[in-house]
C-alpha cells in the first residue's frame, strides 16, 4: 500500500471514529472532543458510591456503566465511555414533566400551586410539607413533583401518562419506554411517596386522586435513557426548547429560564448549593445515575455511572461534568474584565 494510500485510509477511518452516535465529523484537537476524553480518563477509576438500594431493582444495575455525551446547541454529539447501556431516569425525570405543566398551564401555575423555593430538608421530606402546609415545596422534591405530575392535563391515568411519555420522547428524540422491571420495584416500596401525595392531597396541592399521581409520578422515574439521550434532553434546553438534533420545537423558550432556575436551586439533592458553587450550572441528578447540567445557549452535558455519594447524586457523573465545564470554562457565573481597573 502507498503511502499515499494509507494516508487515505487513515483519514477515513478518522471521520467515521468521529462520526459515531451522529456527531459531525470532529478532528481529535476538537476542545470539547478532548475535554470529554480527559474527564473519563481522570474519572473512570474514581473509587466509592454506591447503587442506590432502597429500590431493589437499582442495586442490580452494572455499577460498571460509564459514559459522557455533551450535545451543542448545533446538534453536534460528542462521546465518551457508554453511551448505550440504559438506566431509570428517576428524579431526572422532574425536570422534563415541570416543563410539561409550564408548556400546559404556564409558569405562574407552578409558583401559585406549590412553589419554587429550595425546601432546605431532604428531597422526600414530610416535614417540610406540615412547615408550610405544602406551600413553599417546589418541582425538584418529590411532594413538589408529584403535585406537578398530577397537574399534567388529560382526562384519563392512559391520557396524561401517554402525554407525559411522548414529551419526554420529544425531548430525547427518539421513543422512550418504561423499565417494567424498575416500575414495579419502585411501586412496590414506594409507600413513602404515597404518604407525601396524601398530605399534600390534605392540603390542597393536589386536586384530585392523590394515589393516581404517585403512580404516574413513580412510572414516569422508570422511564429508560441512556446518557445520549440525556445530553439530547439537555440540549434542548439550553437552545431554548428546540432539540437540537431533531430541530423540533419542544417547548416555549420563555418557560426555559424558570425551568433552570429551579434546576439551580433544587436540582442536586442537598448538595445543590455546592454544586452551583463550584459549575454555576443549573443540574439535575436522579438516583439511576444520570446527571444533566445545561450551558445555556452552548451545551447539554449528560453523564451516567450508578454509583451515588451520601448525598444521592452520582459519584463519577459529577466529577465528570465539574471536569469538562472547567476545561471548557462553560461556567455562566464566570466573566472577564473588559477593560482593567485603574
């Protein structure tokens, strides 16, 4: 073979390398590319977390799953590691059903039914709910997010469930489905939230057939994703509600702000506040593993590995996305001088 010919050779099999998962054509110096490579090679042997196991069904995933995808606002993709291994969404899953009920009855509907403050109690607090008498919850806490499923519209359990689905899909651009072995481990021990739709049912936050959106509310968590499919969610987001590969418009871009904010806030368990401190993104994590976080009018960033800190949030999926906006300076908080101080 010619040199010549090898040199062709070795250019195309570059494009297709780059070109996995539809990401256009990308040479190996591409920033986001190298930020993505470095960030798995320096967290891919952090050691500690685990599997989530107050669902049974989540201590039997491969702790071993490791991917990060970053999708710009152009639609470009970028991987690393596993990106087609699935998990349940979880809590992530919040996110995407707040920004339903914006789409449906709009913003000021959340803020007048359960509020938009971070709770400063655990996400599954019952005592937050009797402080407040379930005023001062919002979308991100499970009283918060099961109120916000059972405002979804829709005149049957098989209406609102199907709409809830198609906007995730919507969202992801593809169809997703439900991991029927997830959803019936979580309805089997989801007591806990029942008891949190009854209390905020008692105090008027949830209108109707409080048992009905604990359901749809625990269906909607087994929703299956994998972390392509997270960074696409994100994606749309941070282009203001367009997905950016489909290039459909998914929702209004004035509800993306109000969605973030909330993001911000509440979206990492009780280490929210630490999480802002060091990205200054607006992030959500869901105990299957995945964590979202948006740049917006830049990037979603997506990464799974089930293994959870104390605090709920992944251990490596963390580490991964701190690492990538860093090297990317994609934090939104962050500014340079335009002229020096005298």
């Amino acid at each position: 073979m010619s040199i010549r010919t090898r040199g062709m050779v070795a250019a195309a099999a570059l494009v297709l390398a780059v070109s996995i998962g539809g990401a256009t054509a990308t040479p190996p110096s591409d920033p986001i590319q190298s930020a993505l490579n470095n960030a798995f090679a320096t967290t891919v042997k952090a050691k500690g977390g685990k599997n989530a196991d107050y669902i049974p069904a989540l201590a039997r995933v491969d702790s071993r799953i490791f991917g990060i995808v970053v999708v710009t606002v152009d639609g470009k993709i970028y991987t690393v590691g596993d990106i087609k291994s699935e998990v349940s969404i979880q809590s992530i899953s919040k996110v995407f059903t707040l920004a339903l009920v914006m789409q449906q009855l709009g913003p000021d509907s959340i803020v007048k039914n359960m509020g938009v403050d971070a709770t400063g109690q655990a996400f599954n607090s019952i005592v937050a709910i009797e402080q407040y008498k379930g005023a001062e919850m919002n979308p991100m806490v499970n009283p918060g997010a099961i109120a916000t499923t059972s405002m979804v519209s829709g005149a049957t359990r098989a209406d609102i469930w199907n709409s809830i689905l198609s906007y995730y899909s919507e969202f992801a651009g593809r169809q997703l489905s439900v991991n029927q072995e997830v959803f019936k481990s979580e309805s089997d021990t989801n007591q806990r939230n029942q008891a949190i739709a009854a209390l905020m049912y008692a105090y008027g936050h949830i209108k109707d057939n409080p048992a009905r959106a604990t359901d749809i509310y625990t269906e909607q968590c087994a929703v299956s994703v994998n972390a392509k499919d997270l960074a696409i969610m994100a994606a749309t987001l941070a282009n203001g509600g367009v997905n950016p590969v489909t290039h459909k418009v998914v929702m209004r871009a004035e509800n993306v702000p109000e969605v973030l904010a909330v993001m911000a806030t509440a979206g990492m368990y009780d280490d929210s506040g630490k999480w802002l401190y060091k990205t200054g993104l607006p992030a959500k994590s869901g105990v299957g593993g995945g964590i979202i976080a948006v740049v917006p009018g830049k990037f979603g960033i997506a990464a799974i590995s089930p293994p959870l800190d104390a605090a709920g949030n992944s251990l490596k999926a963390q580490l991964a996305i701190a690492a990538v906006s860093n090297a990317l300076r994609a934090n939104p908080y962050a500014a340079t001088p335009v002229a020096s101080v005298k």
